[in-house]
C-alpha cells in the first residue's frame, strides 16, 4: 500500500471576532511528510505578498529578521 502525498488543499482566511486573522491549514496538508515546517506546534513565519498579486508566501522567520 502507498501513500498520497498532500501539497495542495483547501484552506481559509478568516478573522476573528478580536480582530486577528488565521489562516486555517488541512490537517492533512500539515501532517504530509513532505510538508516543510515539522515537528513543531507553533513556529514563527514570514508572510508577504506580491503588491497586486493573489498569492501568499509563507517562510519560516529567521532570527536576523526584525519585527
């Protein structure tokens, strides 16, 4: 029996009532074993954007980088 390797799915952008937004990941998106931030349940990232594009870049954050 093989395995389904999961590098796309329905997520959401929501916010919430305080104000903050979330990104809601798949389970299965987040547990594929290829899925690039492992091992952690909480990780600070990186999230930008292109001005006019319709894509979100998330990175894992790096120390170097400020707030």
């Amino acid at each position: 029996m093989g395995f389904k390797v999961v590098n796309a799915g329905k997520g959401r952008l929501f916010r919430r009532k305080d104000g903050k937004y979330l990104i809601y990941l798949p389970k299965d998106l987040a547990e594929d074993t290829m899925f690039p931030f492992k091992g952690v349940n909480s990780i600070h990232v990186k999230i930008s954007f292109k001005i006019g594009g319709d894509k979100l870049i998330v990175e894992k954050w790096t120390e170097e980088e400020t707030d």
